[in-house]
C-alpha cells in the first residue's frame, strides 16, 4: 500500500487528507493518506520514521514549509526560488523538496480564465508572506512583465523583491491608488479570511477587464472579490489554488494524475 501524510503543528484544520482521500477512492487506488501532527523540533525525526516505514512522502504545512529546508538532500529550481517546500519525495533514500504552491495558484487561474497571458503581465500582490513568494513565482514563470508588490511591513516586500527585477514595491497606503495599469490583482495577505478584518481597499482605479484573485478561501467569496464583482471584473476564489496544489504532489505520491473535477469542489465547501 502507498503511504503520504500531511505534516504540520497544528494540523487539525488541514483539508489535505479530504482531497488525497476523495482522489484515493475515486481512483481505486490502495493507499492511505494522513494528518500527522508535527511540531518543528521533531521534524527530522519524523521524516527518518516516515522513510523507515515506507512513506511514499509528504506535504508539509505551517510552521514546517521553510524548516524542512537544512535536511533535504534535493530541491526543485521553484521551491529553493519561493524559498519554501510544501512536498516532500522520498526517493531511493534520498528526500526531495519541491513546491507546488506557485503551479496551484496558476492552474487555478487557468481552469476559470483559460488563456491568461494577457492578466499576468502586469500584476498588482498584496502581501509578502510565504503565500506571495509562490504566487509570485508562478506569476514570474507565466512570463510577468512588471509585478507590483505591497505589503504592511514595506520591508518584507523589498526582501522578497530581490527574487527578480521585474518586482516593484510600493508603499501599502497606495493600494487604492496604484491598480490603473493593472491587469491583474492578487490578495495573498490574511485579510478577508474568517476572523480577520477585510481588506480595505477602493477599486475605483482598477480597469474593468482586471482579473481579481484572492488565494483566501474561507468565504469563499472575500469582500475584495464581492466588490470587483458588482463592478464587472472577473474574479477567481482560491478554493481551486488549494485544489491544483494538491494535484501534483498526489502524482507524485500515488502515480496518478488526479483530475480537478466539480464534486471535490462541492465536499471541500
Ligand atoms: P502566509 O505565509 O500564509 O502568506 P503570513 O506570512 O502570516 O502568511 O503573511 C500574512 C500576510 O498578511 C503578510 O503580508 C501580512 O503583512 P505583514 O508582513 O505586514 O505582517 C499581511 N497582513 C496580516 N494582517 C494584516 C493587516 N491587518 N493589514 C495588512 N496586512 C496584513
């Protein structure tokens, strides 16, 4: 039997064993896919149990994404440029870190839009958490021209900045005031989510054919996609973000590609 798990302190609200599961059973696949709860200090011990009884690999969540970096023997070109893994292979006693955050994010945008070179050429990101260093990253690698990034603290953007030059940081009080070029408009920050303020912000200068994204999830709809909607732009919820992520790392682990239909969709709502 094929074995993964998520890992994570805490762990309990993860939505990772749902999907692994709905695609082990939609699959008829012999496997098994678990929350373990892993606080940082035991990290390394867990991966060692993990190989030792034949774990397939893992994906790692808060606060583990960036820990795990010192105890890879590998890692892909985007998890060491996004600087944080969320899946782990275990290979031929070798453990491979990869990030599969920036494909998610993509994919997601792509399954709604279709065609999206023309919204990530000049994007605007708000937020510079480890979210917005994935984002990013598959914003550079769809081909972004110029990438605007804000953020409270202006100094965790310009650390991020130094990813590529094409990022350009802007002062947070100048969200409402900057979005006229963009073609695309991202919210990586934690406003908006459950039990945190909205994002205030006045979409008065956004262009109409602005595409706008929020990687927040729960409510689905976030007060910054309720506002382009009665505007007319298009907007895209994260829920898919978190879907796609999940998809390749499922591959990896079970060696199916697992399709990202409507009904897991429905079960994750
Ligand atoms: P993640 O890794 O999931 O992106 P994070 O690292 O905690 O999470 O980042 C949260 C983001 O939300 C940060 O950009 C944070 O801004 P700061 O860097 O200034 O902390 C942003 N954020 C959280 N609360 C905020 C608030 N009240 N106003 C503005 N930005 C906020």
């Amino acid at each position: 039997m094929k074995k993964a798990a998520v890992l994570g302190h805490p762990i309990s609200h993860s939505l990772s064993p749902k999907l692994h599961n709905y695609w082990l059973k939609k699959y008829n696949i012999n496997g098994e896919y678990i929350a373990i709860d892993t606080p940082a200090e035991i990290l390394a011990q867990r991966l060692t149990q993990l190989i030792g009884a034949g774990y397939s690999g893992v994906n790692l969540t808060i606060p583990l994404k960036e820990q795990v970096l010192p105890l890879l023997d590998e890692i892909s070109d985007q998890a060491k440029q996004i600087g944080a893994v969320n899946t782990v292979i275990f290979s031929q006693g070798k453990i491979i870190g990869k990030n599969t955050d920036a494909y998610g994010f993509i994919e997601n945008l792509r399954e709604d839009i279709g065609n999206i070179s023309q919204y990530v050429k000049h994007p605007v990101v708000l937020g510079a958490g480890g979210a917005a260093r994935a984002v990013i990253s598959g914003l550079l690698a769809e081909g972004a021209e110029q990438i605007i990034l804000l953020n409270r603290t202006r100094e965790t953007a310009e650390i991020i900045s130094k990813m590529h030059p094409a990022i350009k940081v802007e002062d947070w009080d100048k969200r409402s005031n900057i979005l006229e070029d963009a073609s695309l408009l991202v919210n990586t920050t934690s406003l908006g989510m459950k039990n945190q303020p909205d994002l205030d912000i006045s979409l008065k200068y956004l262009p109409v054919n602005t595409l706008v994204t929020d990687i927040v999830y729960n409510p689905l709809k976030t007060k910054l996609l309720e506002q382009a909607e009665v505007r007319g732009n298009k907007v895209v919820d994260g829920l898919g973000m978190l879907i796609h992520q999940a998809a390749p790392a499922f591959e990896e682990f079970f060696g199916q590609k697992p399709e990202v239909d409507e009904e897991i969709r429905g079960i994750l709502k």
